[in-house]
C-alpha cells in the first residue's frame, strides 16, 4: 500500500494588499467651455468615456480622495463632492458626501482627502454640487461624446441619505470637472499546490523487493550450475 506524505505550506499575511482605481478626470481639453452649477442643481454623470469613467466598478470598495480643477475657481467658493446610487428609472439617493471650500490661493487642482471614506458596492454614480457660481462644475465640448449629464433636484445643500430626482438632461459632450480615487481591495494570488513526497518507507519496501529478486536470481542459477 503506498504511502504518501503531502506537505502542507502556510502563508502568514500582515494586511490586506490593496490597489487605487481613478474615476473621472480633472483635465480640461483645449477648445472646452467650462459651466458653473446653477440654480442648486446637483450634476452627475450617468454617462462615461471608458477611459475616465465616472461610474464605480465591481466590486466597489472605497472612495478616498476626489480632486476638481480650480484654475477657474473663486477662493473660498463651497463645492460638494456626491456619490449617488440608483434606486429607481429616475431617482438616485446620495450614498455619500463631502463638502470642501476652495483654498486661497487657489491651486491649479483642489485635492481633498476623506477623514471618512466612502463606501461603494459598485454601479455607484459621481456628482458635484455648488450653491454660487464661483466654481467650474463641468465641461461643454472638447470631450467624447460618450460623456452626458444630468441635473437633479432635491434637498439643498444634499446630504447622506437624501433623495434627489431626475431634472434634465444634457446629451452627449459634457463631462464633470471631476476625479475621485476608489481604493479596491487585490485579487489575492491562488494558493501554492501541496508538494508531495514518498514515504521513507515505502522506498525502503521497494529497495528491500529488489534486493530479494536479485538473490532468488543468484539462487535460481546456482541450482542450474549443479544439475549440468
């Protein structure tokens, strides 16, 4: 009966590698109009280029940090960053948000970091928020036209939990000046096979079986020697 020994390998593990998605883009293309948000509107893109997409991808995981160009920004203007996620054909709750002020100076692009991350399942929407028009919230032309808005009403200033509904559209060629870092977890790397290896025994069994077929040889032939 053959014996098998398998070696068992155990890998220890300090952490949970993780790695950064980027959503959006805060570029702005030459030939593009920049808009300011008006009349309290939220701003969301449904509709992304796969190069910069604005919608999280599975598995989700959590959003960081979020950056929008401020060349063209007023120091100290209120702009809400919003991530919304669909609940019906025309209605988004907001999953989270994080309102900054644009620094004075003001840099070429405002980066802000979560002291509270956000977290996101996947299939989740960006969106930008400002009550004056002191703040570029999304681009006119010089973008593929893969890119479309929509404005939305709702709650003002909008917060965690707030329900916003459908207002208009945009049709194609409109971006947000907007960039989010959604941190996701690493696919871990599959297990290393189990080596194995035989028994000492076992070769032993077969080392002795050997030896033992050698001298019934020896035996054999002797007996042939004497009877010629």
């Amino acid at each position: 009966m053959a014996c098998v020994l398998a070696v068992s390998l155990s890998a220890a593990t300090s952490g949970v590698a993780r790695a950064d998605v980027a959503l959006g883009t805060v570029a702005i293309p030459t030939g593009s109009a920049p808009h300011s948000c008006l009349d309290n509107k939220v701003i969301a893109q449904p509709s992304s280029d796969p190069a910069t997409p604005y919608t999280v991808p599975a598995p989700g995981g959590t959003i960081t940090q979020w950056q929008t160009n401020s060349t063209l920004d007023a120091p100290g203007e209120d702009v809400s960053f919003l991530v919304l996620r669909s609940t019906g054909a025309t209605t988004w709750s907001v999953v989270g948000e994080d309102t900054r002020l644009i620094p004075n100076p003001v840099p070429d692009v405002s980066t802000f970091t979560l002291s509270s991350p956000i977290a996101v399942s996947g299939g989740e929407i960006l969106a930008i928020y400002t009550d004056g028009v002191g703040a570029i919230c999304y681009l006119e032309d010089g973008v593929p036209f893969s890119n479309s808005l929509i404005s939305l009403d709702g709650p003002t200033p909008p917060t965690a939990g707030d329900s916003v509904a459908l207002n208009d559209t945009s049709g194609p060629g409109f971006r947000l000046n907007l960039a989010a870092t959604l941190t996701q977890p690493s696919s871990p790397a599959p297990p290393a096979a189990p080596k194995k290896k035989k028994c000492k025994k076992h070769k032993k069994k077969h080392k002795r079986s050997a030896e033992s077929a050698k001298k019934k040889h020896k035996k054999k032939c002797k007996k042939k020697k004497k009877r010629h």
